[in-house]
C-alpha cells in the first residue's frame, strides 16, 4: 500500500537553509493515531552539479543525499502538517542497499512515530527507479529545533 | 608509520571531485590503525548559494550529510592505505552504512573540521570504523561504527564513457 494514497500532494519550495540541492519534491501523508505515514519523492537530476564530482564520468548520487533528502522531507512535512521545526538528532543505521543512478524517481515509504516528549523517529526505506528495488533503509530521530 | 597528505595528495586517492571532495589535508595517518583530517567550511561552498538574504542565523549550519559524507572520506582516506585503489577492475570500495551517528553541534562558514577516524575491525571484504569530528574544542559529530564494503563492480550499473578516469567510486 502506499502511504496517503488518497492524500493531496505538497510541493517543496526550495530550502531556506544551507543544503547541496534541494532532496524532495513532493510529499504526501496520512495520520493513523499517533504515527504519520508519508510517501515522498525526488527525480534525480542528470545535471545535479554534485554529479559532476561524484564522480567524474560515472554519476551516481551520493549515499549522504539519501540522508538529506530524508532530513529535508521530514522538516518539509513538520512545518506543515504540525507547524513545527525539527531537526535530524541521530542516525540510529543507515544501510545503502544499491546505487542510485541519475534519471530516475526516487521514492520513500517514511514512518514517522512520537519518541519521548518532543522527538520522533523516522523508519524509512528509499525505492529506486520507480520501483520496488530498494535503495536505502533508515532508522534517524529527530528533535524539535528547541532541543538543539 | 606516520603520514601527511597535502589536498594534491588527497586528490590521488580519492575519486571524488569538485564540489564534492570534502577533505583538504590529512594531518597524520597511521596506516591500519587512525587517520585525522581537515575540511575548511566556507561560505563560496555551492550549498550556500541559494540561501536567501533573510535566512536565520542557524540556516547557514553546513549540511549534516556533507559533515558525515566528510568523514566518510576521511575513513576512506585511512581504508585505502596500503589497499590498493577505491575501484579496480573487478570491485569497487562503497560506504554500505553507519550506525550511532549522533548530531551533536553545528559548523559554520569559517570553521575548519577535524575529523579524527579510528579503525575497528576488517571481516572479510568489510570495514568498520569509528568516527569523531571537531570543531575546535566542540564536538559536532560523532559515528560508532562507518561501514564500507568491496563490492563487484557488475552490481552498479556501466559507467556513462569508456575512457574516463574510473579510479573511484
């Protein structure tokens, strides 16, 4: 099943804060009690300019931009959904599965549940390609920017 | 053995260009056992050239996942000494997974990380390693365990030209 199949899509504008390319398009979510579950995706760019260096002649996207279209995702669905600022506090595992090639759409399934008083984590999987075939797994928490 | 490597020197090793060759020197190197490293942050870097003019003091905090990609490099750094290339003809060294990364402060334009990585255990064709970085007293990350991998070159998918430098991956 994918996640908020019947919720609306939310364009992300690009980020307000220092990043190496702006991580996720759109998002959509659905609430199921305390847990959020969010679909998101990404067209990875051929002519992303950090392609160019990673690496010369061979462009795949670099495993960390998983990381930061993860983190750039969950802030992008707090300020919205919840009207709050979070930040990535830890990555409990990550697991880069296989390479993320140029001209694809990547695709996440994102479970997001409450973690003590103001934290959340993110059980995430990245799907390459249109896909099935997975790219990435997660395990992150998050804060509320108050806790930094 | 200690070693130094000037950016010239990193460049030899590493595969990864422009913008995203994040390590600028290696300050000591003691092959098997630790390397430490250093990245100047600047403002110049590509990521800050779309912050808008009224962004908050903290938007200007260099990206975490070019902090941890950083001392990624900088384990590479220390994985590939005495261990041949990052690719060959037949396998590739890829970072495969990190646990215990834990974000604990911020790097800004100006600073300069230090990242000081540790060797912990080869299994097979596997690599851990731990990991810390710094700016000056303050510690801004820290990594238990970074995890890379030699894999068979046939898993990622034919490069784009026959001719170029394949040295990396």
């Amino acid at each position: 099943m994918t996640a908020g199949a019947t919720a609306r899509w939310h364009e992300v504008p690009a980020p307000a804060f220092a990043a190496p390319l702006a991580a996720v398009d759109r998002w959509r979510a659905e609430e199921d009690g305390p847990r959020t579950r969010v679909d998101a995706r990404l067209l990875v760019r051929g002519d992303d300019p950090n392609l160019a260096g990673h690496f010369p002649g061979f462009p795949i996207l670099p495993g960390v931009f998983l990381l930061e279209s993860l983190d750039q995702t969950v802030r992008a669905v707090f300020r919205v959904m919840f009207g709050a600022g979070v930040g990535l506090r830890e990555v409990t595992r990550m697991r880069f599965v296989a390479p993320v090639l140029p001209g694809g759409e990547l695709r996440w399934d994102i479970r997001l549940e409450p973690e003590g008083d103001e934290g959340v984590t993110a059980s995430a999987k990245a799907y390459r390609g249109g896909g099935d075939a997975v790219a990435a797994t997660f395990l992150a928490v998050f804060g509320r920017d108050s806790d930094a | 053995m200690r070693e130094r490597l000037d950016h010239r020197g990193v460049r030899g090793k590493l595969p990864q260009r422009h913008p995203l060759l994040l390590v600028d020197q290696v300050v000591e190197l003691r092959a098997g056992e630790s390397i430490r490293t250093r990245k100047a942050i600047s403002g110049t870097e590509p990521c800050y050239r779309a912050l808008p003019d009224d962004a908050a003091p903290e938007s200007y905090a260099y990206p975490l996942s070019l902090l941890v990609e950083s001392l990624g490099q900088s384990a590479a750094l220390l994985w590939l000494e005495g261990q041949g290339e990052a690719v060959d003809e037949s396998s590739a060294l890829l970072f495969t997974g990190a646990r215990g990364l834990r974000m604990l402060g911020a790097a800004y334009p100006g600073d300069v990380l230090e990242h000081t990585v540790e060797l912990e255990n080869v299994i097979a064709e596997t690599v851990f390693a731990r990991g810390v970085s710094r700016v000056g007293d303050r510690t801004v990350l820290t990594a238990e365990s970074l995890i890379a991998a030699r894999r068979p070159r046939t898993a990622m998918g034919p490069p784009d030209h026959q001719d170029h430098d394949q040295r990396g991956i």
